[in-house]
C-alpha cells in the first residue's frame, strides 16, 4: 500500500497555537493582552499581589471551567456552582483547564488522605473480594457507614390492593460505634467550667461570659429547683450532679418567665463547642481549646474501624493495618499480592499508590486526617489522579507547586511538570522559586509592583530574556543570600525531651533563644511535628501556622487586624455621635445595599450579576454618614486609603490615633504597604492573607515567635524584606523559630536545625544542629549539600 504525501500547507486545524488574552482586567490587571504558546511550559512570575493569580485562575481557567460548564444542561447547572464571566474583552484557543491550586483539602474530621484520592474505595473492595473471613460488601470496611439493622410491617399496593408485609433488612457498615468512624473521643475538662469547692450563688463558673448575676445563664440553675445553689458543687448529691451536667431540656419559671433548662455539658456543646473556632472571639477560642480534649478512641484505637472489619486479614494484615502503613511500604505489599481474579483492581491501586512515591509523599499513611495537611502537601495530593492520565491537549494550572518543598524535592517536581508538557498539554504555573522559573519555555512577568501599581506585562519572553530583561524579577532571578559572618550568641535554650509525634523518634534537643533559628529538612522529615507539637503549645510562644485565613467579602485588612475599632471610636468621638454608624456591617450601612456596596441579582443557573449601588455608589456607608469627617476624610475615604497613606494619615495631627498607627506600622513592617484597608479579604493572595495573619500576631504578647514557611508567596525581591523583619524581631529581644526551605533564609540564620535523614519513618531524627557555616563546611547532610551549593561554596 503506498502512503499519499502529506500536503505541504498546514491543515487549518493546526493553526490554532496560542492562547490569546486581550483586555484583561479582572482584579488589578490593567487592560493587559499576552499570547501564550500552547503545549508549552509557561510561568508566570511577579511579586506577590502583582495580578498572576487574577491572570492565571480568575481569567484563563475560571474562563475554561465557565464555558465547560456551560455545556451541560440548564437542570444540571443547577447543582454546579456558578462562575461569572471574567472582565476581558477576547479570551481565545482556550482547552479544558484542569486547576490543581493550593486550597486545603476540606479539613472534615472524617476525610484522609485515602478518601480524597480514592485509595480507600479500592481498598475496601480488595478486602471485601480477598479479606478472610468473608465479612461482606466494601460498606464492611468503610468507617463512615454505620451498622444498623431494623424490621417492621410495611403496607403495598398490589392490583388495587393493600397488602401488609413485614420486612427487615440490615447493613453492616464498618464504622466504629464509640467515635462514630472520628478515630478520636472529645471529652470536657470540667475543671474549666467550674470551680467545684464554691457554691453557684458565690460564681463557681468560670466559662466567659457567665457572671453570677446573669440572669439567662447562671440564674437558671439558681432558681431551677433541681440543684441547691448555696452548696459547693463537689457536695452535690449523685442526682443533682446528674441534673446539673447532663439534664434534658426541661422546662421552667424563673421569676414568672417561661425558660428552658438543660444540663451545662449539652448547653456549653450547643452554645460554643458546635460553632467554628476561627470564627470565635480570641478570649472564647482560648477557652474552648481548654475546655476540650482530644483522646485516642479506646475501643478502635484510632483506627475509626469496628471489630468486625478489623477481623478480616488479606495475608495477616488487616484494612486498619494497611491504611496505617506508610504509602511506600504498602505500594510493596500490594505489588506482592499475585491474585488473577481482582487483577485490574490491583494495576489502579498499585499505580495510585506508585504516584505518592513518585511525586515525593510516599511517607504519608492512607489514614492521615486531610485537614493536617500542610498547602504543598494538599496540592500534591491533588496532583495524584492527574499523574498517569490519558488525557491530551488540557490545560495544567498550577499555584507554586514547589511550596513545601526542600531543595532536594524540586527536581522531583520540575521533571512531573515537564512530563505533562511532554504529554502535548499546555502547563502553567504561578511560581517564585528561580529552581523552577529556569525550566519555562516562555515566561510572563508581571508587576511593576503590587496591588493598584501592579497589573501590568512587564517582560514576555525565555528565561534568558528574562534575566537580561532589567524588571524586578529579571534583576533578582540570579540573586543568592552569602553566609553571614558572625552570628548571634543565644541567651538561654527551650529543651524538647523525648518528642514522638508522627515519625519523631523521641527527640530531644536544646532550640537556642534570642537567636534567630531555622528547621529545615525534606518534606516529611518531622519539621512540623518537632515544633508544633513540642513548642507552639507552650506559654509565651506566638505560632503563625499556615491555617487558611477565612472571610467573607464583607471582611477586609481593617476588620481583621482590629483597625476599624480605633478608627470607628475617633470618628465618633470628634463628631460627638455612636460608633456603630461607621461600620458598613451595622447602623452605617446603605439602606439599598446593606452595606456591600453592590446589589447582587441571582439568575439561577447562570452566574448572578454583581452591579455597584446607585444610592451610595459603591461607598457602602448611608449619605448622612459621610457628613461625619475626621481630618478632612470621611469613613469612605479612610477605608479606600492603602495601608501607607494610612499609615502617615494616622501619625499626628486631629487624625492622630496611636493605636490605628501601630496595627498600620505592623502592615507595613511585612510588605503590605500596597494594600487598601478597605479591600475584601476575598481578593487577597496566598501571600497576603498569610503576611496580614503575621503582622496580627506580631502584636501578641510572647517571647517566642513560631513561622512556618513565611516565604510561602513571596517574591525573591520581598525575601529580603522578610529576613529583615525577622532580624528587627529578635534584635527587639524576641527569640524567632522559622520552619523553612528556602536557601536564602537557611543561610541568614543563626542556628539551624536539619531533621532527616529522609522523610516518613526513613526521616524522624536531628542530623544536624549549628550555624550555617558548619552545615555548609560539613556538607553531610542533603540540607546542607544544597545549601552549599547555592552559596558558592
């Protein structure tokens, strides 16, 4: 058979090799337009709130996933949330875009690591089809089904007739009665809600809020009739301490008023302990992190399984033991099973099992709680059921992938993200790291700067042009941190004794104080598990972890620092009038819009349309409110100031407010000088949010400052501007634990602390502890070889 020649002109379908972006404005972006190359690697690159993530996610991808969902039809879309189309003017050659971003994986108690990547489900079917003995279907072996069973008649329709049966049916599920699949019971210390050697009427509580004179909480119990209230609570009878903690809501008249009393343990679940602690005043959050503790299940042992379904073995390992195994091993055990009947069901658990390996998480276990997590370990887990995909011709968005990743790591990662190019997909990827920026095919900069100064093309073009480009990024790509000459000397040490969370193997060791120290080591080492579970619980000691910020769009850098409070009590003062009128949230609010400024119009299925309010014009305060002026500025214009403007308004004059200054100068002090205190926290960056949590507790009164990876988002110009931070911070006398990857903060330091020497059970052990000069000079371990080598040494 002879072969036809293959035409000389392109076919018309092989033009189309760009994604085109015209007129771009979503967020800060400033009408920009780039043309990006596709089955290509691109990243983007600009400091942190210079508009990637507006261009990347909240134009080309939200774009992507609108018109996908567009597809389907107007009942399904329905269920699906709602996108509105993005501010740009032309959006072509788009192909499907799947995101994997650095969103935590829901942090619900009952979602592993298992569940989120499917590995649980085969599991389950692989015990259900080999397990000895037979104990039924996969449900036997899911710890969120119940076992439950039941029988009674039911009446049917037969022919016109009704017919009584009885039927009975039963499930056996595998969830562990006794924790109901938590892995965990919560138990209340009653020693923090009550002092029992005093009697009610003298104010035994000591739960916030509970006065002895409260005439709805503590007045019940007084006037109930059940206790007596004038007899210290440790000489209640059995009873009355039955009636008191766990008494069902029963009703009562208290001074001719019809209440409900119930037992305090109910009431003190219902009232606080059922309420979203983040959510919670810091005085109430403290004590309900008291107040409540956390044990082991006894009768599962943590394994959230009942007896049954940890009855049945495959080759004397059980589904607990196995979801309790470190991926890496189980990847081995479960190539070791040579079964033809459950073949293909082995081929996709091995491979899933083989990608956590692959792509550097194989120290996790199937049972880890999704919610302990760290953001690079969630955005990996995610990248798990794309590695291996058929799939051709998408579009890959990644958000620093690198984040949470040792030097050693990056490699691993470059290689996936050039693997999905190699497949014909186009990749993009946000990223800082110049370890990854060096492996683009094009690259877009953005920037000059953030916030309203950034949103603009800055550089389009190779990593070579880039560097010789002259912008922010270009001039800092090659910049590399030198050991310090001499370092601080310690003013005492905080000793860790026998530490065994996760993979430590009782670990003891002396963190100097007054210094500046950093623990490093790969993902996985223990890093984490040393300093939050040994240090960051103890008094005196501030820890900003990399817990997501949450806020509505009705919340902005003002209200979540506690800046609005001061500014609010100086316009109210000045103009002689209450303080609630200058909160958008209460008495101030526009009437049309209720204080958000726009009016909001659902259209089911389709994205709701946002459109500003033409009474307040999208001020959000009521117009009699704005009459009200300190320093010549209405409540409006303060909250459209940005942080530095702000920051000088607030200094001196009638507008003077030291408390107002100090929370700016903090805001300052971590680089969001750019920020509007009036912006939503909704279009912060990753790196904002985690800077703003910073500087709110660097107002905390402590001795000891705990970060983790604070260099999360930061662009390689703003590391400098950290390092300096955390230098005022501890010449100010403050000790500073930083858990950290990033070479330039590794080799600021003055003292580090390397764990390893691998991760998962391989990692668990110090193998270093000293200054950055002796880690380099002794180049023993894999911290210290990179570091070495980004040095120059």
């Amino acid at each position: 058979m002879t072969k036809a020649k293959r035409p000389a002109a392109p076919h018309a379908a092989d033009s189309h090799d760009l994604i085109r972006v015209h007129g771009a404005r979503e967020n800060n972006l400033k009408d920009i337009s780039v043309e990006l190359p596709k089955r290509r690697l691109t990243v983007f690159t600009g400091v942190s709130g210079s508009g990637k993530s507006s261009l990347v996610f909240s134009t080309i991808a939200a774009e992507s996933q609108r018109l996908i969902n567009e597809t389907y039809s107007a009942f399904v879309q329905g269920f699906m949330p709602t996108l509105a189309r993005p501010e740009v003017d032309v959006l072509d050659g788009l192909t499907t875009a799947i995101i994997v971003d650095q969103q935590r994986i829901g942090s619900d108690p009952r979602s592993t690591v298992g569940t989120a990547t499917d590995a649980s489900a085969m599991l389950r079917i692989l015990f259900s089809r080999l397990g000895k003995p037979h104990i039924g279907s996969p449900q036997a072996f899911s710890f969120n089904v119940a076992s439950i069973s039941g029988a009674g008649a039911v009446t049917i329709e037969r022919a016109g007739q009704k017919v009584k049966e009885r039927r009975s049916f039963s499930i056996t599920g595998g969830m562990c009665a006794r924790c109901e699949g938590r892995g965990q019971v919560n138990d209340i210390d009653l020693t923090e809600l009550y002092d029992d050697s005093k009697s009610i009427a003298e104010g035994a509580f000591t739960i916030p809020g509970w006065k002895s004179d409260s005439f709805w909480t503590v007045k019940i119990y007084t006037e109930s009739g059940f206790i007596d209230p004038n007899k210290p609570i440790r000489k209640f009878t059995k009873k009355e301490m039955q009636d008191f903690l766990y008494k069902e809501p029963t009703k009562i008249k208290v001074e001719g008023v019809n209440l409900t009393y119930e037992g305090l343990i109910p009431k003190i679940q219902k009232s606080m302990l059922s309420k979203d602690k983040e959510s919670m005043q810091p005085h109430i959050r403290a004590f309900v992190e008291r107040a409540v503790t956390f044990t082991t299940c006894p009768d599962c042992d943590g394994t959230r399984l009942n007896e049954l379904a940890r009855s049945s073995k495959i080759k004397r390992i059980s589904i607990a033991d196995a979801c309790a195994m470190q991926i890496s091993d189980l990847a081995e055990w479960v190539a070791g099973l040579k079964e033809p009947t459950v073949a293909p069901l082995l081929a996709a658990l091995k491979h899933t099992l083989d990608s956590f390996v692959e792509i550097g998480l194989g120290y996790l276990s199937l049972n880890r709680p999704t919610g302990t997590l760290s953001g690079g370990e969630a955005q990996r887990t995610k990248m798990i059921r794309h590695l291996g995909s058929s799939l051709t011709d998408v579009t890959y968005v990644f958000d620093e992938p690198t984040i949470g990743l040792h030097p050693h790591d990056i490699q691993r990662m470059n290689d996936l993200l050039l693997r999905l190019r190699d497949k014909g997909n186009t990749v993009l990827v946000v990223e800082h790291k110049p370890e990854a920026i060096a492996i683009a095919d094009h690259v877009v900069d953005l920037g000059p700067r953030a916030g309203s100064e950034g949103g603009q093309v800055m550089f389009e073009g190779t990593v070579e042009g880039l560097r010789a480009s002259g912008t922010l990024t270009g001039r800092h790509l090659d910049d590399r941190a030198s050991l310090k000459e001499s370092v601080r000397s310690s003013t005492g040490a905080l000793e860790v004794r026998g530490a065994n969370t996760h993979n430590l193997r009782d670990v003891n060791v002396d963190i100097p104080l007054g210094v500046l120290v950093v623990v490093t080591g790969v993902a996985g080492s223990g890093k984490s598990s040393l300093i939050h579970g040994s240090v960051a619980k103890r008094d005196g000691v501030v820890a900003v972890d990399q817990a997501p910020i949450r806020g509505s769009r009705r919340s902005n850098p003002a209200t979540y620092t506690g800046l609005l409070e001061p500014i609010r009590k100086a316009f109210a003062k000045v103009n002689g009038v209450k303080p609630a009128l200058f909160s958008a949230n209460s008495e101030g609010a526009c009437p049309n819009c209720n204080g958000a400024g726009v009016i909001y119009t659902d259209l089911a299925m389709m994205a709701g349309v946002a459109t500003t309010c033409d009474v307040c014009e999208g001020k959000r305060f009521d117009a009699s409110v704005l009459d009200y002026h300190l320093g010549g500025r209405d409540i409006s214009e303060v909250l459209g100031m940005s942080v530095t403007e702000a920051e000088a308004f607030f200094a001196d004059g009638e507008s003077k407010i030291p408390a107002a200054h100090a929370i700016l100068t903090r805001l300052v002090d971590v680089g969001l000088g750019y920020l509007t205190i009036g912006q939503p926290l909704t279009t912060l960056s990753g790196g904002e949010r985690q800077r703003l949590k910073l500087a709110t507790h660097m107002a905390d009164k402590g001795g000891v400052y705990v970060l983790d990876e604070p260099t999360t988002g930061l662009h390689l110009a703003d590391v400098e501007n950290l390092l300096a931070l955390l230098d005022r911070l501890v010449d100010a006398g403050k000790s500073v634990i930083v858990i950290e990857h990033h070479q330039a903060v590794m080799a600021h330091a003055d003292w580090i602390i390397d764990l390893g020497p691998g991760a998962g059970h391989d990692g668990g052990k110090v193998v270093f502890e000293g200054t950055p000069s002796a880690l380099v000079a002794k180049r023993g371990t894999l911290t210290g070889q990179h570091l070495a080598d980004y040095v120059g040494a």
